[in-house]
C-alpha cells in the first residue's frame, strides 16, 4: 500500500512538472492605477489554488476545534455525572438473550 501511495506522489509530481514546462508563458495581470504586472501562468495558478485552499483549512480548523471543546466539555459532564453518583456508573440492566426456538411449520 505505501508503494501505490508513493507512486501515486511521483506520478503527481510528473503530471504537475510537464505542465509547468508546458505552459511556462507570462501572463499580463492589470493592477490597480494602470500597473500591469506579468506572471508565470503556473504561477498564477498555484496562487488561486492557494486562495481557495487557505480559508478552507482555516474553516476546517475551526469546525475540529469547536467539536475537540463540545467534547471535553461532555466528558467532564459525565466524569462530574458518575462522580455524584458516588464513583459508581448507573447499574444498567443485562440484555436478555433470545431463546433459540425453531418455529414448527
């Protein structure tokens, strides 16, 4: 599994390195006050990749922190339940087992 892993990588790794090379033009960005700045187009395309990506991962962050403080605030709900309870869980009754009866036809 780490070899399909690994080659997965490098094949990425090739696909991205062919298009760079292929597609290694400038490509004129008008700024604000009539600046025109020229950028490599993979360049340009690993920026926009980025500015998508980021505000994700910052959403992302906050979602598992935000679920990581529900969590210990439930588990100290529980640990401060089973403490007034003197220490003991609450007795829940066994399940009882089916009895394996063979229906007559």
């Amino acid at each position: 599994m780490q070899f399909l892993k690994m080659l997965f990588w490098c094949l990425l790794a090739f696909l991205a390195a062919a298009f760079t090379l292929g597609n290694w033009t400038t490509v004129p960005i008008r700024l604000v006050g009539g600046l025109v700045a020229d950028v490599n187009l993979p360049l340009l395309l690993f920026l926009t990749f980025l500015l998508g990506l980021i505000p994700t991962l910052i959403w992302q962050h906050a979602a598992r922190w935000r679920l990581r403080q529900r969590l210990n605030a439930t588990e100290r709900a529980l640990t401060a339940a089973t403490a007034d309870a003197g220490g003991y869980a609450p007795m829940v009754p066994e399940p009882v087992p089916l009895s394996a009866t063979q229906p007559t036809v």
